[in-house]
C-alpha cells in the first residue's frame, strides 16, 4: 500500500495494466486460478502506477449487472499480479 500525494493504492508495474476500450485490467493469479480484474489508475510515474479496485457505484455506471458486481474479484495486498499476459 503506497501513499503518494493525496491517493492511497495498490503500487503495480505498469507492464501490468491491460487496456480494453476505456477501462484497464490486471491478470491476479491465486492458488493457480486467474481473474482479470478492472482497476483505477490513480497515479503513473511511467514505470509504476498506483492503482485501486472500482466502488460499487462506479461499476454500475460502467455497465456491470448487480450480479457481475457480486461475483467480481477484487485485487488486494500480496496478490500475485501477472505481467505481460
């Protein structure tokens, strides 16, 4: 967990993010199962960005279902992010 200026969040490399449309992505591997999760840019120094996973709120204005939202994984601290996939 990184504080940087007024944003707290995760601190990933930027090799990470998968970009689709308009929303950015990550690959989290645990236990061998993979999720791609949507996550917020915070912040990009050009080689890590400090990211943090989406509110409720925020991925109902995207288009998620209340259904989709339910089940959506989460990243949090120690999870192993997948580069380059």
């Amino acid at each position: 967990d990184v504080i940087w200026w007024k944003d707290s969040g995760l601190k990933i490399p930027k090799d990470a993010i998968i970009k689709e449309g308009n929303l950015n992505y990550i690959i989290r591997n645990r236990a061998g199962y993979t999720d791609k999760i949507p996550v917020k840019i915070l912040r990009d120094n050009g080689k890590f960005l400090l990211v943090e996973n989406y509110i409720t709120e925020e991925l109902k204005e995207i288009g998620y279902t209340g259904q989709e939202i339910k089940l959506m994984p989460s990243v949090s601290l120690y999870d192993e992010i997948v580069l380059n996939k």
